[in-house]
C-alpha cells in the first residue's frame, strides 16, 4: 500500500507541477484569451484588454460581441495590421503623412507560427499562435496507444501462461511470480486460456 500512496503523490505533484508550469508561462502573455479554427490550425490569440475592446468595437477582427481569433490569423497572415494604424505628420512625404506602425513580426518553427507587432512599453499588445491541428490530433492520441499496447501486451502474457509484469514464464509456478512479486492468475485462468 506505501506504494500505491507514493505513486499516487507522485502523480498529484507531476500533475501540479505541469500547472504551474503552465500558469508561469500564462503569466508572461497579455490578459485576454480568444480560440479559434482557421486554414488546419488551432490559433490562440492573447491580447491586452484595451486591444479586444478596439476589436470588438471598430476593427474587422470583431463582430460587434466579441473578437475572433480566425480572423485576426487570416488578416495578420496577409500582413494586416491588427492593432490600430496610425500616422505622423511628416513634411516632405507624399500626403504629409506616414505610417507609425511597425511591420508585423512573425516568427515560425515545426508549423507553429507567432505573429505580434511591435509595442512600446506601456501599449497594449497581442500574441498570436497557430498550431497545426495535426499535431494536437498526435498529441491526443499517444495516452490511448500507449493504453492499447500495455494492455494487448498484459493480455498476451497472461494467455501465455507468463507474469503480466514482467514476462516470467508461470507454468510451473503457483501464487507469486518468483521474478517481481506479483499475483499469479488462478491455474484455472491460465488453462482456460
């Protein structure tokens, strides 16, 4: 029973420390959070709440209720600006005006993609990331296989007549496998198999 209780304390901390590893790194991305689906990606779109407030209100990116991170991937993925655009007086430029916006940056690796605009200090900002969904699929799917295997391997020791732990041949052995401790099934179990 130790056993179990240590491993049962073990699994809680892992769990807990992957949380707050989690919220760490939550901590260092702007306030607001909109999730969406566009083009095979998961995009998440983290943005200061002045910036969503400007998007819902004026700006493309929202309809009025609340932004949408599909559009602001397809309009940052075309080098649209999401944040407001603004222009200085400048003589001597065409118009007497040019644009105080930075270029976009942008910034890929494996598929995932980072998108945000240059902020001075102070200046609401966004951060938006698209992941493939591909890889979220993989992801998810590793737990189930990795299941599947131990227990298909558990179930053809067992047939076998060989410890599900470790694979000792049981045959001739009755009550605890010699090799790792464990519970050996019933003679009648390993027969009837």
């Amino acid at each position: 029973m130790p056993r179990r209780l240590f491993s049962l304390v073990a699994l809680t901390c892992l769990l807990l420390c992957v949380i707050t590893l989690g919220w760490w790194a939550r901590s260092y991305l702007p306030a607001d959070l909109h999730v969406g689906a566009a083009d095979g990606r998961l995009v998440l779109l983290f943005s200061d709440p002045p910036l969503t407030r400007f998007w819902v209100k004026e700006c493309p990116v929202g309809n009025g209720t609340e932004a949408s991170a599909a559009t602001a991937w397809t309009r940052a993925r075309r080098g649209q600006f999401l944040k407001q655009v603004l222009y200085g007086a400048t003589p001597g430029a065409p118009g007497g005006f040019t644009m105080l916006n930075k270029p976009l940056q942008s910034a890929s690796f494996a598929g995932v993609v980072h998108i945000t605009e240059p902020a001075a200090p102070g200046d609401a900002t966004y951060h938006l990331i698209a992941v493939p969904l591909p890889y979220l699929a993989l992801l998810l799917a590793l737990p189930p296989v990795a299941w599947l295997v131990t227990t298909l391997r558990h179930r053809h020791r067992r047939r076998a007549g060989c410890c599900a732990n470790c694979g000792y041949d049981l045959r001739a052995t009755s009550g605890r496998c010699p090799e790792c401790g464990a519970n050996a099934p019933a003679a009648g179990t390993m027969a009837a198999a």
